[in-house]
C-alpha cells in the first residue's frame, strides 16, 4: 500500500512539476 502511495505521489508531483515548468 505505501509503495503504491509514494510511486503515485512521486510520479504525481514529478509529472505536475515537469509539466508546470
């Protein structure tokens, strides 16, 4: 459970950043 929250929220806020940017 915990991996697939901190994969989700790595990705997440890698992704929202790469994509802001």
């Amino acid at each position: 459970m915990p991996r697939t929250i901190l994969v989700t929220g790595g990705a997440g806020f890698i992704g929202s950043h790469i994509c802001k940017a």
